[in-house]
C-alpha cells in the first residue's frame, strides 16, 4: 500500500525518539545520584538535599501545560534541539556552581528540559507507530526507559563523584543521541491543526487514564526509594536488598515486550486489569517473601506487572488520540512522573512511620487498588469517551 520510501521515515522517527529518550533518562539517571552524593559528601543535611531532589519534579510538571502549544508553533525538533541544549548547558553550570544553591534554580531548568525531552519523544512514539504494533512498540520503548535510567546510576562506581568525568559522560551521551535527528527528518504535520491539543482538555478527558500512569510513577519512586529500607528492617543485609533491587529494576525489562505483544493480540483492558491484580498480591506478598529466596523473581516480576499498567495506557493514547492530542497527553504523561516523584516517598514515609516498615507493600498495592476501583466505575474504560479521529 505504501511504498518503501513512504515507511521510511516512520521508523527513522521511532530511532529518534527512543535515542532522545535514552538520553535523557541517562542524564536524569546520572544527576539523581551525582548531585545527592555530592551534597551528601559537602556535609549537608538530608533535607536540603531531598528539597533539591524535588526541583526535578517541579520542573516537568511546570512544563506540562505550556507544551502542547510550544511544539505546535515551533516543531518537536526544533524543541529537541534547544532543550538539549539546556541540558547541556545546565549540567556545565552546576558543576562549575560556586554553590549548591544554585543547583536549585538550575534543577528545576533541568527538569523543565527533561520533561519537555520525553513529551516529545512520547508523542512522536506513538504517532509513528500503527494500532496493530503500537502494544509491541511501547513494551520496546519502556525497555530502553528502565535501561537507560540504570544506566546513569551504575556509572558513577567507575568514575567517582570528583572531578569532570561524570558530568562529561552524561553531556556526550547527549550529543551522542542527538546524531539521528540530524539524519532523519521528523515530520510536525501531525502535530498541526487549526487547534493545539490542551492539556487541561486532556486531563478531564482522560484522568482515570492519567491516575495509570501516576499509580506507576508511584510505584518507582516509592519501590526504588523504600525497598532497600524495607529489607534491612527485615533482616536483610544491605548488599543483598541493594542487588535483588538491581535485579528487579533491571530484570523486568524482558517482560515488557511480551506485555506489548498481548495487548496487541488479546485486549488491551484485559492487560490492565491482569497486571494491577497482580501488582496488588505481589506488592502484599513481599511481607511474606523477603527472607525467602522467591524474593528475587517476585522482585521481578512486581515491577514488569506495576510498569504493565504504564505500557497499556501509552498504547491507549495513542490508541485515542490523536495530533496535537498526543502532544496534550504526552505532556500529562510527564506530569504524572512529576507528581509521583514529589507525593510518592511523603506518602510512603508517612505510613512507615505510622504503621511500621510493612506499611511499604501495603502503599504500593493501595495505589492499584484504587486504579481497579476506577476502572470498575468507569465500566472497565481508561478514557471516558472514544476521541474519533
């Protein structure tokens, strides 16, 4: 039906968007853990460095509602482009600050930028991908998601926190995946209508589809922030909890794929309700667990089933919506991770402080607890209404 020609550049689009995203999750991978170390060897308390911490979050979710008309009158590329820069530029300044207090200022600009990096790389995803592989495409995409965001933090055992090594890497790791785009060219016409995609209409439209995406936000930021905490209060010595969370983030990345190709081939409601029921008895079951050696695949397979939920609901908006829309939604999609990162761990702190260290599992499972009692008073739909194209 279309020529080979006319295919091409679909796919040139997708290896832009995955390299975008694959640097920007190393940069942010990276600095999450550069900048607290450094804080942390500089002598300063731990609630300056989680104030800072927040700055990240701050930033994406500022961007959020400028973005839909941002990229429509000026084209995501152009976007890139000048976001990466930012980043570069702001990684430059932070490390030649003569304080850390302007590392704040300077992480909510990287925030800004980060966010802004994977609205964009998000929409052009799911605009070059088609409804019968958009399951397959997203598992793909999430994948390079969780590796490239390992992949900042196992950097820093080899180079240390001193000196320019750390902060060259992720700058050229930068530049290094902005080389497709000087290749390929990105297509804004779908992106142009006579009307920007809002993301406000995109939230009333879709929160039940956004609260998905939150429920897995959550999720990350209270697994990765807690479970070491939850195995040493447990009897686990710290290089044990340290690697089963390693294997856990980083195993699961397999079984996105396979998520993908069931949604395509089966249901993509089916996908959602199995992966939440099973996050909700995996979440639980790790009170149980955590001193057996079934903790290591129960790790596993609890952060493929959480992150299901989050590779069903980007197939969904594509599914959906469509244009400056998926602009809209990619937006939102960010802002959720903005949320999650700023509500997630005070939420989990606060019930651990309340109720005990098995507060933890217990938190995680209430989030998809919550996303099943929606789906079932929203008849099993993450969008209230079919957008028809």
């Amino acid at each position: 039906m279309s020529s080979p020609g006319a295919t091409q550049p679909r796919y040139g689009n997708l290896v832009a968007a995955i390299a975008t995203v694959a640097a920007c999750d190393i940069a942010m991978g990276l600095t999450l853990q550069l900048l607290p170390l450094l804080m942390e060897a500089g002598g300063h308390p731990a609630w300056i460095i989680g104030a800072n911490t927040a700055m990240g979050p701050i930033g994406i979710l500022l961007a959020g509602p400028l973005l839909p008309r941002l990229i429509g009158n000026i084209g995501s590329r152009r976007i890139v482009y000048f976001v990466a820069i930012i980043l570069i530029v702001a990684l430059l300044a932070m490390k030649l600050a003569p304080s850390i207090w302007w590392w704040f200022p300077l992480r909510l600009i990287f925030g800004i930028a980060a966010g802004t990096l994977f609205t964009v790389s998000e929409a052009w995803v799911l605009t070059f991908s088609s409804d019968g592989n958009r399951g397959r495409i997203m598992g793909l995409y999430t994948s390079v998601l969780a590796v490239t965001f390992s992949v900042g933090p196992l950097i820093i055992p080899w180079t240390g926190i001193d000196g320019w090594t750390p902060w060259l890497i992720a700058i050229v790791c930068i530049l290094v995946a902005l080389l497709p785009l000087a290749f390929v060219k990105v297509s804004d016409d779908a992106f142009k209508q006579e009307k920007h995609g809002s993301f406000f209409r995109f939230v009333r439209r879709a929160p039940l589809l956004l609260f998905a995406v939150c429920a897995a936000t959550l999720f990350d930021n209270v697994f990765i922030s807690f479970f070491t905490i939850f195995g040493l209060r447990n009897g686990v010595d710290l290089d044990v909890a340290s690697r089963i969370l390693g294997f856990g983030i980083i195993g699961n990345v397999v079984l996105f794929y396979p998520m993908g190709w069931l949604a395509d081939h089966w249901s993509r409601r089916g996908v959602v309700i199995l992966t939440a029921c099973s996050t909700i008895v995996l979440s639980l079951s790790l009170i149980w667990l955590i001193n057996t050696p079934f903790i290591w695949i129960t790790v596993v397979l609890l952060s493929a089933s959480a992150f299901g939920v989050y590779v069903v609901a980007l197939t969904t908006m594509g599914d959906t919506f469509k244009g400056p829309d998926v602009v809209a939604g990619s937006a939102a999609f960010a802002a959720m991770w903005g949320v999650g990162g700023l509500i997630g761990p005070p939420i989990a702190g606060i019930a651990i402080d309340t109720f005990g260290i098995n507060a933890m599992p217990v938190t995680l499972a209430s989030f998809y607890v919550i996303l099943l009692i929606g789906l079932i008073r929203n008849r099993g739909h993450l969008v209230r209404q079919p957008v028809h194209g």
